[in-house]
C-alpha cells in the first residue's frame, strides 16, 4: 500500500502555475495526496517559514513531501531548496535550457504569467468576462453581434461556466442561450438567434446525468424528472442536427476540453495566450 503523499505547490505569485503543471504530473499517479498550495513566497523570511512547515510535515508524517516550485529569485529558490523534501523547481527545468536555446537571459521577472502584466490585455479580459455575464442565459440577446459564439442547450448543461472560462483564459467573447419547452415544442431554430447561426454551437448531456444535476437544484419537480431529460436532449439534439448546429457532449468532459473543442471546431480566435 503507498503511503499518502503530501504535495507542495509554492509560487511568488497565485501559485496557478505551479499548481497547473504539478497537477498535470500527478494525474498520472493512483496515490492519495494532501495538497498545500503556498502563494506569495517572495522573500527570504517567507521562504524560510515556508520551509520550516514543510519540514514540520516530514518530521510527523515521516515521509518525504513533494515540492513543485516555480518561484523566480535565486536566492528565494536557494533557501526553499533547504527543505526536507522532493524539490521541483519549474524555473530551473525550463527557462535555463530556454535561455541557452534563445542565446538572450530571461526577464526573472515575477507575476508575468498571472500578474495584471500588460494592460491592455488586462483590459480585454475583463471586457470579455462582462460580456459573458452580460448576456448570460438568453438574458439579451441585442449583443449577440459582438459575439464570438453563442452557446445554446437545454438548462444546465454547461453553458455559463464554459462562457465564462472561455472569456477569462482566452478573452473569447461568448454568450448563451437556453433552449426552453417552447423552443423545443417547435423543433425550430428560435428567431432570435436566425441572424447568428454561424455563431452557434451547441451544448448537449446524457439525459440520466441531467437529471441527477436538476435534482440537485429542484428535488423531484417535473423539471429534474427522467422523463423531462429525456425529452429535452432528444430534442435539442435533433435541432443541432437538423440545423447543422456543432455540438459536444458534457457529460464526462471537463469545461476545458469542451472549451478546447469549441475552440478549435468554430475557429474562435483567442484575444489571449
């Protein structure tokens, strides 16, 4: 049996970074990990606290932590190496060997990945995130010209979350329709989005898992019941179909890969990177 692992995520900044690529390792391992993410190490005296917990964890569980670090300053990297644990340090795997490659030194400059950075692009993902609330859930639909894409499916099946990450990873201007009874009763493209088809693209799920998100929200009402699910998707289904509308499934996939696909599908153009 393996022993629980603890696992340390330390960054100068949000610790994002570190966390991502860290988790993206890990995911290929069966072991059960408590996971300790530290942001804002970006000095000497918080280097040195940081280290003394990360030894307090390998005196009382007598094994050895994991570290992934992706702090910039040397001489923060240098103190944080003194801990009692399995260091990997991001900075040194990547940027040293990217600096020989380029033949020119790295900014060592912090927060660049997750900082405000430069403004402009600042500004374009807050513009893009208003956007996604402003025109969330068929709310308005006056905008839907300034739309990347428009996200349609029957209700809860992704479509807010996956506007809004869209909006805050790539500065994607996306807005969303919910496809009511009414709309599903005609088998007809609402007359709304007629001007937008070329934005569209649909979002759909197995009937048995909408069901078991809608319980959650409206326990045994006609609107989380089987039956209402599985009219629902047939339907919204059949419209994409019939209107050559792309779609994904959500039920087993996560809002990034749906993102992706919808990416990469519709040919959205990101405003960031």
């Amino acid at each position: 049996m393996t022993t629980k692992r603890t696992v340390f995520f330390i960054s100068d900044r949000t610790g994002i970074t570190a966390e991502t690529l860290g988790h993206s390792l890990l995911t290929q391992f069966d072991i059960e990990l408590e996971q300790v993410t530290l942001p804002f190490v970006d000095d000497v005296h918080r280097a040195k606290k940081t280290v003394e917990q990360i030894n307090q964890v390998a005196t009382e569980t007598g094994v050895s932590p994991i570290v992934f670090s992706t702090v910039v300053n040397a001489e923060v990297r240098d103190h944080l190496r003194q801990c009692h644990a399995t260091f990997f340090d991001f900075f040194d795997t990547f940027i040293a060997p990217l600096e020989r490659e380029l033949g020119v030194p790295s900014s060592h400059a912090i927060g660049q990945a997750h900082g405000r950075g430069d403004d402009r692009l600042y500004d374009v993902r807050i513009d893009a995130m208003n956007f996604a609330l402003n025109n969330d859930d068929g709310v308005s639909t006056r905008h839907y010209k300034d739309a990347d894409v428009v996200i349609v499916g029957v209700s809860r099946t992704g479509k807010t979350p996956v506007s809004i990450y869209l909006a805050l990873q790539y500065g994607i201007y996306a807005a969303n329709y919910p496809l009511t009874d009414e709309d599903l009763m005609d088998g007809r493209l609402p007359s709304c989005l007629g001007p937008y088809r070329k934005k569209l693209y649909g979002l759909s799920i197995q009937a048995e898992r909408l069901r078991e998100i809608r319980q959650e929200r409206r326990p045994n009402s006609q609107y989380a019941s089987l039956q209402q699910c599985q009219m629902e998707v047939a339907r919204a289904e059949g419209l994409f179909r019939r209107e050559a509308i792309p779609y994904a499934n959500s039920t087993t996939v996560s809002i990034e890969e749906i993102a992706s696909t919808m990416i990469v599908e519709a040919k959205l153009r990101r405003r960031l990177y």
